[in-house]
C-alpha cells in the first residue's frame, strides 16, 4: 500500500470534509472528569472552531451545551474555565440557564406567546469513560461512545485511568497536518534515528500490534535493557499501577483513539495526547501526564523525569512532522510505498480514503 495523495495534506476542501465526518460526526475527547469534579464547575472545548461549555449539574451527570445564548447568539462564557453558581447567565441580556440548559429567566420576554421550555442551550453530546470526557456535536449521533470504543474499555480495565489525576498539562502548536501526527504516532521505524533518548530504553521492533479495528489503532512496545518504565534513564521511581498484572508491568502501549485521542499506557503512568485541527497545515496538540494520586501524595514524589523524557520525545516528533508537510505540500511528492512494519499508518491510511473520497 503507498501513502496518501499530496491533496490529504495540503486541500482545504478536504480538510473540511474531514472535519465533518471525524470531529463534527464522531465522539471526541475534550479533557477529564477532575476538571468538572463539582457540580457547576465548567471548562470550554474548542473543537474545531465551536466553542463548547462542558459543566456537570447537581445529579452528577456530565453536560455540555454550545457556548451561545439563545437571545442574540453572544457567547456566554469568555474564560477558559471557571465555576457556575448553579446557574449560566449570559452577560448580555441576562438570559439565564439552569446546569441541565433549561431557560430558567428571560427579562422582558412577557406575552406574545413566549415560552421559557422552547429555548433551552443548545445541547452537545457528552459522555465519561475512565475519566475522559466526550463530546459529539452531531445533531443526531451515529452510534454511542461505548458502540465507538469497542473492546478498548476492557482491554484498558486494569490502568484504571478514572482513578488518575493530571500532574503536568502541555501544549504544542505544531504546523503540520493532523493526519501526519496520527502517523507518525503510530510506527517506531523513525525511533533510532529520531528518538535517541527514547530508543535506549524500549526495542522499537519489539511487541504486537492489534488487528485492525473501526475506532482504533494501536499495539504495544517492549522495554530494552534494564528500563522499567519511559523516562530520562529508565529508572522507574514510582509504584507500579495498581491493577497491572506482571506482563502489563513489562510493556508500553500505544493506542491512537479515533479521532483525536493517543493514550500512551506506562507501568506507572499514562499520558495523553489530544489533537486539535485549526488548519490543513497547523494542529494544537494538547498533552497531560496522568499519575496515581496516591503516589503524588508521598513526600518523595517524582513525576519530572517523565514529563522530560516525552517534552523531548514530543518535540522531536513535531519537527519532523513539520517537515514532512513541507515534503507533501510540494508539487514533487507522489505517494510512496509502505513496508510491512507500517502496518498502523496504513491501516489508519485505509480508514481515511474509506470516509474521504
């Protein structure tokens, strides 16, 4: 199988096209569940250029909604993030909401018929799993989150990601397109000549990779040596997870989630990246380091020594993915073939030439 066609990378008319059947049609990871621990408590997801309020109401449920009043359309929320008193309320004209989006006060809209249960915030799919937050912005969803991520909630059982918390949250801007990130995540062919830090403490050829699967791809990763764990040298200075099993102890898994989701499961941690398209050419790439709060409570905690062993792995990623849009932008590209431990590009390769024609 050969890569794809220049006009993946560089068309912004199929970018858009993208944008509607991935990010606008499928569920899309916007944060975690700590930062709506309280009722009330909000955060705004921008998915590609739609601003989305995701709060939780009094029941505990997770809800988001589009971050417009149903007035005049002004966006009601301008902070990033921040804490509702058990109401939204535009700054408008006062149009206020309850946490579930119910218009609880509408000032001079008396008579003529007005109803308060005809204009309720616009709703947005959300749902959790393992401490993930997803929206979808679908009118009418195509499937549910649990249908979307297939087998991955047990085959993640034992990481138990609800019960970890943030350490360290980054983000990159990285001029390339989103699909060039998705396949370079997913091959370690670049590792020895790209990723010198990284190829001394795991075998790049080693572990398997899942079959192919409609919501993701993915696989695993053996350590080298003595390493027990991804970091600066190896040396793993933290519990291993609860819930790992010996084998789980002694590998990395890499698994890229439709669309927009990698999850990056270590013996002791996990890291998250999350891609944010906002061109054909530029994507924001969002990234957490997720730790057991248990051993972030502990006096001698270290969480640094992983969080710049993948500062660097991540940077080199970018660059290079920064100079592969140079390469495909240009009118010398033509596709070219992959080898047979390509697998998990191409295969990501067939499911967009399947949704994008």
């Amino acid at each position: 199988m050969k890569t794809l066609e220049g006009k993946y990378y560089a068309d912004p008319g199929l970018f858009r096209e993208e944008m509607e059947r991935f990010y606008f049609g499928m569920w899309v990871c916007v944060g975690r569940s700590e930062q709506v621990e309280k009722a009330g408590q909000y955060f705004l997801a921008h998915v590609v250029g739609e601003s989305v309020i995701v709060t939780r109401e009094e029941s505990g449920t997770v809800r988001a909604f589009y971050n417009v009043c149903r007035h005049r359309g002004t966006q009601i929320c301008a902070a990033e993030k921040g804490e509702f008193s058990g109401r939204i309320q535009c700054p408008y004209h006062a149009w206020t909401y309850g946490l579930d989006g119910r218009l609880l006060a509408s000032p001079h809209m008396e008579g003529d018929g007005f109803r308060k249960e005809d204009y309720p915030l616009r709703g947005v799919g959300a749902e959790e799993w393992e401490g993930n937050i997803f929206v979808n912005l679908a009118s009418e969803p195509r499937r549910t989150l649990k249908e979307q991520l297939g087998d991955l909630p047990e085959k993640f059982a034992a990481w138990r990601m609800s019960e970890l918390r943030r350490y360290k949250h980054e983000r990159y801007e990285v001029k390339s397109n989103w699909k060039l990130i998705v396949e370079n995540y997913n091959e370690c062919l670049h590792c020895p000549i790209l990723h010198p830090a990284l190829n001394k403490v795991t075998n790049y050829m080693s572990g398997d990779n899942d079959p192919s699967h409609d919501g993701y791809v993915g696989g695993s990763m053996e350590f080298r040596g003595g390493a027990e764990t991804m970091s600066v040298d190896g040396v793993r200075r933290r519990d291993f997870l609860p819930g790992l099993n010996e084998e789980q102890r002694k590998v990395v898994l890499y698994y890229a989630v439709y669309p927009n989701l990698f999850l990056s499961f270590h013996p002791d941690y996990v890291m998250v990246h999350r891609l944010w398209p906002k061109a054909v050419d530029r994507t924001e790439v969002e990234t957490e380091w997720l730790f057991h709060p248990a051993e972030m409570t502990k006096e001698d905690f270290c969480g640094d020594d992983a969080v710049e062993f993948w500062d660097l792995t991540n940077r080199e990623d970018w660059w290079i993915t920064e100079q592969s849009q140079k390469g495909v932008s240009s009118r010398g590209y033509v596709p070219g073939p992959y080898s047979k431990s390509e697998g998990l590009p191409a295969e990501f390769d067939r499911k967009i030439r399947e949704v994008v024609k």
